[in-house]
C-alpha cells in the first residue's frame, strides 16, 4: 500500500518527499523497522520513538511519522517524513489503512467502565458463538480469531496488533468483534480509527489513579469512548452508577439504558440466588444463569441489553444465557478440604473485592467468610486501605499476602493494607509474605465447611515479584492441598 493511503485521515501538518513509494510494513518499535517500512515514532512513559528515528532509516525505514520537528536535524534522501499532530492518534489511523480498515468489516461492540468487562465481552464472545456467529474477543485473558485464541498482553493492545487480529478476523469469516477498552487504552488513542457499532458502560469506581493520578481524569478517559462513537453506533449505559448518565452526555451516538433498581430500556430483577447460579428476570421473562452474584446480574443485563439491541432474537438470546458459565477467574468455585468452599476471583479493587464479599455472605450467611487477598507493587497505592477495610467489614477471617509485588517490598504494601484496618480488622488477621503458604494457612485455620475467597490472581498463572515472572497457579495449589488433605 503507499504512502498516501495508508495516511488517509491522518491530520498531517507537513509532508517532505514522495507519497507514491510502496510501504511493505509498518512499526512503532524500531526493532522490527526492516527495508520499505513506516516508522511511526511515538512518545512513550518508558522510551520515545523520536529517538530512533536515525537508527530506523539505517535499517531501511522508506518513510517516517512524527510530531516532534526537532527530532529531525536532517532529512535523508528517498525517506519521506511525514510530520503529525499525534504520533499515537495517527499510529491507530494508520493500522487501520495499512489493514484494509477491518472494524468496519465487523460488528465491533467495546465496553469499558472498571469493574465487568473481561466478564462481558467474553460472555458475548460466546453467547454469539452459540447462537451460530463466528466471532473474535480481544480481552484482558485472551484474544480469539473465531476459535483460534492466544494469550493477551494489554486489557488493550497496541493499535497495530488491533487492526492485525481484526484483520485476520475478516479474513477467518468473523462477523463479530467483542473488545475490552480501558482508560489508558483511550487516553493513549490505541482505539482511534476503529469503528464501534456499540459501547457499553459498565461501572465506575477506584482504579488507576496511579496513571491518572484523579478520579476526573479517570472519568474523562472513560467517557471520551462514548463522545467519539459514530451517530449510526449504540451508547449501552448501566444508569444504576451515578455516572452513566455522564458517560452519555456528549455522544452522538443511540442512547440505551439498562438496571437493576429501577426503571430503564432494559431491566433485571434477581429473584433467587446460589453458588450454583441465580434465577433473573431479564424484562420480563424469567430465566436461570449459571452465573451468580448482583455485579454478575449486572454483567448479564449488559450481554442481553447488547444482544437484543444489535439485534439478535430475544428467545435465544435468554436460551443461550441459560447456558453460559463464568469467565476464567471470575467467581471460579473450587472444592476444598473440609468440605471447604474455594472461590477464585480476580478482584483488585476496593469496589471488585466488596462486590464479591457480599455476594459470598448474601449466598451462604451462616458459613465462616475467610478472605486472602494482596495488592499489586508500583500501582494505586491509595485503594489499599480502603480493601483493607473492606476484608475488615465483611471477612470473619483476614489473611493480606502478596500479590504481582513488582518492585515494592511485600511487606510495605501489606503495612498499607494494614493502616485501613482498626484493631479489630487486626485481631482477625495475618500476615502472610508467601502467597502460597497464606493459601495453605487459610485452609489449615478455616472452619469445615468455610468459605474461602482468594482475591487478585483470578485467571493469571503467575506472580511479578521485581522483575521476575514467575509461574504461580492457585488452581494447582488447592489441588496439590486437596491430594495431601486426601493421604492423611
């Protein structure tokens, strides 16, 4: 493709050289420049791009996107430099171009919001399957080309990886796109020139504010998603959060509201619930999920409301919900010793670890609530008293452990869970370092019959302590605790 189209759309303030030369590929990390590639230069946290301009058209870069201008002290002779407004903006809309525009080939619907959405686009990934879609998911677990899935970096990827799965998408038959969008994914404009035909808002609580340093930051990164979707698009808003209205306030695009509490286009009411599911009115159709919880009632509100305004039959819609089990590491129940109730979760925030605490004392009230959790090194330090307060109200027993520690000691971020404690948040807790041994103590000292909640890990099978990845799997722990319990 040449240089003039794969540029189309982009708001170009100047233009040095030829615009017919063929472009073979295009890159961001200078690594992969090879001859007859467009070098892209963005300005990143860790490295900018500007600084490998020179070493990108040593390697063969034809052409080179930039918005820096003293980054070029000199231009060489057959490269043509194309100066930007926004290297990232113009990074999306040329991934878009180079591949063929392929979010307009799919029906690409994105939810954002804090808490939900891994949950969601993976149960709309396939709930569409069941009822005959070939469909693709980019997630925080997994990105899907139809059935063909590999393992996700980023909640969202980087424009050019984007545009790469869409386009194999298209190419495989796939009709549906189903797409997390984060806050950071949106403030780094990874999403521009995709075309979503709906977003979906799920919820707003603390995260993040490490990166966007204020909760109205936060906000308006989230709502940014909304006020650029197409007037043809659909804006699905949960309105039970106090900013769902916010999120919709300057879009262009349908306005569609669902809840829980009261009266919306969509509606959901749970009218019984278990470890083994719940029993939901979804409008006014009474139907059985397998999922169980209220933010999970919240989660299928958003996949049905999505469905049948994208327009999918209502009946066999509420038939494969019926089916649908819950996404890896969210609310996984696992058999312990001691007839113990195991429950994994991925929750890492204040809101995510409340929400399943009450779900576990609104299912089973008589049974003893031990929670395990930690906080992840080098992020939000702020939301870690407020979970220590939290595992305070709701736990009978407390055990605080490390999480992905990074490059904080362990036991700094466990002090800063402490201080949201008083003492007798302490008195009904410990403190753990090795986050396997704290799995093993929470079994040794639960009561039989207990539930046990281990929060953060969720679907991951590792641990980043300092700079090291290690395989860690809280699946195979209970299992290898089960096998000993069982030789005794």
């Amino acid at each position: 493709m040449i240089i003039s189209k794969i540029t189309e759309g982009c708001r170009i303030v100047s233009l040095e050289g030829r615009t017919d030369t063929e472009v073979l590929s295009v890159c961001s990390d200078s690594r992969k420049v090879e001859a007859g590639s467009m070098f892209v230069a963005v300005r990143g946290f860790a490295v900018n791009g500007h600084d490998f301009i020179e070493g990108a058209i040593a390697k063969g870069a034809c052409a080179i996107v930039y918005d820096d201008p003293s980054a070029i002290s000199s231009m060489a002779e057959g490269v043509t430099y194309i100066r930007v407004e926004s290297s990232r903006g113009a990074l999306g809309i040329i991934a878009s171009n180079f591949y063929d525009r392929p979010s307009e080939k799919l029906t690409l619907v994105g939810i954002t919001g804090t808490n939900g959405k891994t949950t969601t686009v993976t149960l709309l990934y396939r709930l569409f399957t069941r009822l005959g879609y070939n469909c693709g998911l980019l997630s925080t677990i997994a990105n899907y080309v139809g059935s063909k899935g590999t393992e996700a970096v980023n909640t969202t990827s980087d424009p050019l990886t984007i545009n790469s799965l869409m386009s194999q998408m298209v190419e495989e038959g796939c009709q549906w796109c189903f797409m997390e969008v984060s806050s950071i994914g949106v403030e780094q404009e990874r999403i521009a020139g995709l075309k979503f035909k709906a977003g979906i808002f799920s919820n707003l609580t603390h995260d993040h504010l490490d990166y966007h340093k204020s909760f109205a930051e936060y906000l308006r990164c989230k709502k940014l998603f909304f006020d650029n979707l197409p007037s043809d698009a659909f804006a699905i808003v949960n309105i039970d959060d106090r900013n769902g209205e916010v999120m919709v306030q300057n879009t262009r695009a349908h306005k569609v509201s669902y809840s829980l509490r009261g009266m919306a286009d969509h509606t959901c009411r749970v009218m019984e619930m278990s470890f083994d599911g719940m029993l939901l009115k979804l409008d006014s159709t009474e139907t059985w999920c397998r999922l169980t919880g209220t933010y999970n009632a919240y989660n299928l509100l958003a996949i049905y409301t999505t469905a049948v305004v994208l327009g999918a039959d209502k009946d066999e819609v509420l038939l494969a919900l019926s089916t649908l089990g819950p996404a890896p590491g969210r609310l996984e129940n696992m058999k312990g010793p001691k007839d113990i109730s195991i429950i994994i979760d991925y929750a890492h925030t204040p809101d995510a670890l409340e929400n399943v605490l009450k779900t576990l004392r609104e299912i089973a009230p008589e049974r003893e609530l031990v929670c395990l959790f930690g906080c992840g090194g080098d992020r939000d330090r702020t939301k870690r008293p407020e979970m220590g307060s939290i595992a305070q109200k709701y736990a009978d027993r407390i055990i605080v452990t490390s999480d992905n520690s990074r490059s904080e000691n362990t036991a700094d971020i466990m002090a800063d869970i402490k201080t949201g404690m008083d003492f007798k948040g302490r008195a009904k807790s410990l403190f753990i370092e090795d986050r396997a041994e704290a799995i093993r103590t929470a079994i040794a000292v639960a009561t039989p019959g207990a539930t046990i909640l281990l929060a953060g890990k969720g679907h991951e099978t590792y641990q980043i302590i300092g700079k090291e990845k290690r395989h860690f799997d809280e699946k195979e722990i209970v299992a290898q605790i089960n096998k000993e319990y069982d030789q005794q």
